[in-house]
C-alpha cells in the first residue's frame, strides 16, 4: 500500500446536489458524503493537494446545468480558500480540462478519488488515471451509485452497481480502499 505524502493529491468528483435528484433511483452508501469529508479535513490538516472536479453538463435533461440548482457542489465538501475547482462536461475529469497538467506541475504521484457515481465519473477518470500511470486509490465508501435497469431491462439496485464497478477497477486501473483504512496511515 502506498503512503500518503504531499505528492498524493485528493481528487472530489461531481459532488453536486443534482445527484440526489429521486429520478435517478435509489442511491447506495448514504454515509459517502461524510466519509469524503472526513477525508478532505484530513487532507486540509496536512496541507496536502485538494482538487475539486464540478461536472457542467450539456445534456437537455441533466440536473447538473449550469443553470440550475442542482449544479451547486454540496456544502459539505465545497471547496476553501484557493483549492482549484476544475470544470470538466464528460465523464472524465482528465478529458477536456488541465487536470493532468496541473497534476504534472505539482509533481503528485498518487491520487485518491472520492465522489459521485462510482460507476460514471468516479470510474471514467479512475480508469484514465490508472492508464496515465498514477498510482490510484478509489475510496469504496466514500463513493456512490444509483440503481440501474440496463439495456434489456434487468434492474440492478445502487448497491450491485457500487460493487461491480470497483470490482472493475480494482487492481487494474486502481486500488480500492475504506476511509478508515486512508485515515489511519496519516
């Protein structure tokens, strides 16, 4: 397992009040936004890299507009002071941003990504991350997903989708770890 440094950074994807929107289904890990903020104090205390990802869709029926509410990031990880907030309108925070040149500035070897959905953006730029060559922690319970019903109707609940996505990415795009496991190396 990695140690933590002031090369790690903590990457907070799309969590925006629109992702608790009743017509996206039942949503896994309630606990996942206090779980982020426990680990973003962490990460503040020790003045390591914080970078805010805010999703600003394009899509005609998203409730993550930029003209709606639903776009606010949700106080309890907004962001303070100076701590970037990177705008990005697909899935991976990498593509269509300065993310990885400004991961490249500072020099940040590894990244810990939390946020909103594990099986969508949380997925989507911890696959790219992986291939990029850093070292990448997805934090299980400080991420979420909502039930799905795929392409031939089979209903998946959020907690099936939650599973398999980071069974997906573990241990070849990312390591997958637990908020205590995170706070408890310091």
């Amino acid at each position: 397992m990695i140690s933590l440094t002031d090369k790690t950074a903590l990457i907070i994807i799309d969590v925006q009040d629109g992702l608790d929107d009743p017509r996206l289904g039942q949503r896994n890990n309630p606990d996942a936004e206090s779980n982020m903020a426990r680990l973003l104090a962490e990460w503040r205390a020790k003045n390591r890299p914080i970078f805010h990802i805010h999703h600003m869709s394009t899509e005609p029926q998203s409730t993550l507009r930029p003209e709606l509410p639903g776009n606010a990031i949700k106080r309890i990880v907004a962001p303070q002071g100076d701590e970037p907030v990177i705008q990005k309108s697909v899935n991976c925070a990498f593509i269509g941003t300065d993310l990885g040149e400004r991961l490249r500035e500072n020099n940040i070897q590894s990244l810990v990504l939390v946020g909103l959905t594990t099986n969508h953006c949380v997925s989507a730029t911890a696959r790219m991350a992986g291939d990029l060559g850093y070292t990448t922690l997805v934090v299980a319970d400080a991420t979420a997903a909502h039930d799905r019903t795929s392409y031939d109707g089979t209903y998946f609940p959020a907690e099936t989708i939650h599973a398999v996505a980071l069974a997906s990415l573990h241990e070849e795009f990312a390591t997958i770890v637990k908020t205590d496991e995170l706070l408890d190396r310091k």
